[in-house]
C-alpha cells in the first residue's frame, strides 16, 4: 500500500492559497569550476543522485471521497527535465537581479499534478558564477528525516562521490477503488480512525480531550500566549502573490566574538541582531516606538533526541520570542533576548511539533481543510514574523566540481505575515534570506542592510566592552 500522508503533512497542503504557497526554497551560489557547469550536467546529476530521495520521484493522489489523507505514488510520467530547469540573467549579471528572478520564481505555486518540487540553474551571473534555486513544497519534507533534493547533489570535495545505478521502474499506481478499500482496511485496523473519517462530524470527546492532555504542555503555552494578541506591526497585512526576496550575509566568526563578550548563544545574537535591524527599520518607517514596543518573533529551534515518539533524528520545537525593539541599548537587547531564550528552554513553553501533529490527527479529513486555514489565519495573532536559523557545515561543498560560495534560505509566508528571515551557516558564514511581500514592503533591501549594522554595532559594544577590562 502507498505511503500515506500524515495529518501534518497534507495539513500543508490544504492551507496553501493563491497568496500562500507553501513551498519552501533554497539560493545556492556557485564559482564554477575548471571544467565549467551546465544544465545538462545538473539534469546528469539529479538523475544519479535521486534515488538517495525516492519521494521526488512521487506525487500526491487523493483518496476519492476524503476517506482518508491522501497517498504518495510513484509518477509513472516522471520527467527530470519538467523539474530541473534552465533561466539566465541579463547582463552585467548582478546580485541584484539574482534576487528579482527568485522573488519572480518563487511566487508561483507548484503543478500540484506533478511531484511537487523544481529545481532551476541561473546562469550568466556576474564574476564566473551560477546559481541552483529549488523550491520544494512543505508537504514534501517530514521535519525528522528531511532531505531536500538540493542537499544530494552536493559533496564534501570537488571529485563527486559514486552514485547508486540510475534504473528505476515505477510501482503500479493504485486505482480508486484500491485507495477506498486501503482507507476503509486502515479505518478497521484503526478503530478511532473511523470517527475521525466520519461524515456526520461526531467525536468521542472523552477521547479527544485525553489526546488533548497528552500534548498539553506545548499547547497550554500556546494558549496563554493566544490570550495576548502579537503586537501590532507594519509587518502584518493582508498579502498578495507576488514577492520580494533580500539578502545578506555575516561572519560567524563576529557573531561568536559578540557571544563570548555577552553571553548568550549564537542564536541568541542573530535574534538581537533582528531587534536592531527591526528599531531601525520601524524608527525609518516613522512608527511609534515606545521602550516597551515589541515585535513577536516564532523561533524554530531544533531538538535532538532518539527515543521520542517521533522516531530518531530531529524534533522542531518552536519558541515565541518577544523581540525587544522597545530598547535602544543593543547589549541589553541581547541579553533580554537570552533571558527569553533561556526561560523557554528552562519551562518547556514550547509550540511542539509532536503537540501539533497529535491535534491535527484527529481532525476528520473532510474537516482538516478548515482547521489549516484557521491555523493559518491564527498566525497574524500569535505572531509577527518566523525567524528561522540552521547551522550548516563549516567547511565547503561542491556540485560536480563547482564550490558553493554561499546558500540563503527562502521562508514561506503565512497568511498575514509580511516577512520571514531565514538564516544559514556555511563554512565560516552566515547567510540570511528575507522573504517579503511586494507591495507591503517595497523596502526589504533596507531592511538587510540595516541587520549588518546592527552586527557591527553589536561588535563596537564587544570592542568597548573589551577595552574596558583592559
């Protein structure tokens, strides 16, 4: 029988809407290599490394009626060439209108018909380099054993590593009545299945509501914190389809000097350092900040752990973070920003994915669709902005000899967020992608230039700090 989506999972796929794709993306800059990089090298290398992903060779069918979340089968049409596809900036080839093709890009959804991922070479960037853009949508990643097909065409030196025999022949897909008789087999072998698939809508509520208790701690957290609106903030309006897409980058070398002046941890410092940027921006834009202005901040952070109920490998849990922008001290900034970091941590008020998968579960499928774009349509509530950061290797990689310069993530919008900011280290960077609506904030550029001040600006207080003790 197929794989089945989780409640999770498909949870993404009825949330999205025209002005909310739900596919997340990645900016890979390259200087290519002595033997040079082309798109037919890209579609060679997809094609020998994809069976290290057998999911991006499937697409998502659904079960006639809503008996039950939708399957994955293999596409027995899979074209690698649909996927993988080939653009080119104009000259001179500028940074600059590298990102004003990924805003363009990204802004469309994805062929929901077809596996549900694309990959794109951008050619004719200035200073002999390339660069790989994939989009992939979030129902495509499970959050525990993620493995994006951007991930697999990467090695650790510039000779590839072998790749496993290229054939493959797709399983037989399932015929309607096959998916109605695997949904109706599952709902018998899952007897509290067949409520949550029922039509009439009726639940066993002493069952849910012990479901409920046992992801009581993340979802307690988020209740209290419901009870007081995000604050308000030019970074929540309604938005459209089309995006904008900033970048810049740091020294993780700068970011740790900070950390070891004022305590705290690296994430701590990339979070104050979005504080100040945040001041800045606000005070430009001639909003009222008062010292006690906040801009509420969701912060995924990953959680390590083999024995919990969600298997092996990594847990996300994700914190949300009153943002001081109130404060005009950058170093007292910082270290509110760790005393909030620190009593999450020590609390356990976490948004738990584990807590959320439970809840979603139990939602009849017929009702999911709804219960997402509540979900979705919470989040202009609950919070501001998703600040996302993941540390990467310190060390370079390659794609068929070329060297990755740089890579900057591209965080999806929710409804009502104007923005997300996306961070990633990479061999002694870190690079920051900022997704943004178009037309709520035309200024998304100031706003990255104005998070490099706001490092240095942390970096002068080290130094005084440092001259001081001295």
């Amino acid at each position: 029988m197929p794989d089945r989506l989780s409640p999770l999972d498909v949870s993404f796929l009825y949330m999205e809407e025209s002005t909310t794709a739900m596919h997340v993306g990645s900016v890979a800059i390259f200087q290519a290599g002595p033997h040079g990089f082309d798109h037919d090298q890209l579609v060679r290398l997809i094609t020998e490394r994809i069976a290290f992903v057998p999911r991006f060779r499937q697409r998502v069918r659904w079960v006639p009626g809503h008996l039950a979340n939708p399957v994955w089968v293999d596409d027995e049409a899979f074209d690698v060439s649909f996927h993988v596809r080939r653009s080119a900036l104009p000259r001179p080839g500028t940074d600059e209108q590298l990102r004003e093709l990924v805003a363009r890009v990204m802004s469309r959804r994805l062929d929901r018909g077809r596996p549900l991922w694309e990959m794109y070479l951008i050619e004719g960037l200035s200073g002999d380099r390339f660069a790989i853009l994939s989009k992939t949508h979030h129902a495509m990643v499970d959050g525990i054993a993620a493995v994006d097909i951007g991930q697999v065409i990467l090695d650790t030196t510039e000779e590839p590593r072998p790749s496993p025999p290229a054939a493959w022949q797709p399983a037989r897909e399932p015929s309607d009545l096959e998916l109605v008789a695997g949904a109706l087999v599952e709902a018998v072998r899952r007897p509290t299945g067949v409520i949550d698939t029922a039509r009439a809508g009726l639940a066993d509520l002493r069952v849910s509501a012990n479901r409920v208790l046992g992801a009581a701690t993340g979802l307690l957290a988020v209740a209290r914190i419901a009870a007081r609106p995000a604050p308000d903030s030019p970074l929540n309006a309604a938005i459209g389809e089309q995006r904008r897409f900033a970048t810049c980058h740091m020294r993780l070398v700068d970011l740790k000097q900070i950390r070891a002046r004022h305590g705290g941890t690296v994430n701590d410092v990339l979070l104050a350092v979005t504080a100040g940027a945040l001041r800045a921006w606000l005070l430009g834009r001639g909003a009222r900040v008062t010292p006690n202005s906040t801009v509420r901040a969701m912060v995924p952070v990953s959680i390590r752990g083999g024995d919990q109920a969600g298997g092996p490998g990594n847990r996300v849990a994700s914190y949300l973070v009153e943002l001081p922008v109130g404060e005009s001290n950058p170093v007292v900034r910082l270290h509110q920003v760790s005393y909030a970091m620190r009593a999450h941590k020590e609390t356990g008020q976490a948004v738990g994915a584990q807590a959320l998968v439970g809840i979603a579960g139990f939602a009849p499928p017929t009702l999911h669709s709804l219960g997402a774009r509540v979900a979705s349509g919470l989040s202009r509530r609950l919070f501001n902005l998703v600040v996302t950061n993941v540390p990467g290797p310190q060390f370079p990689l390659y794609a068929a000899g070329s060297r990755m310069l740089a890579a900057y993530p591209v965080v999806p919008l929710a409804r009502g967020q104007a923005l997300s900011i996306g961070a990633t280290s990479y061999d002694g960077g870190v690079f920051l992608g900022l997704y943004a609506d178009r037309d709520v904030m035309p200024d998304v550029e100031v706003l990255s230039g104005l998070l490099v001040d706001a490092v240095d600006e942390l970096l002068s207080s080290a130094a005084a700090s440092r001259r001081r003790r001295s």
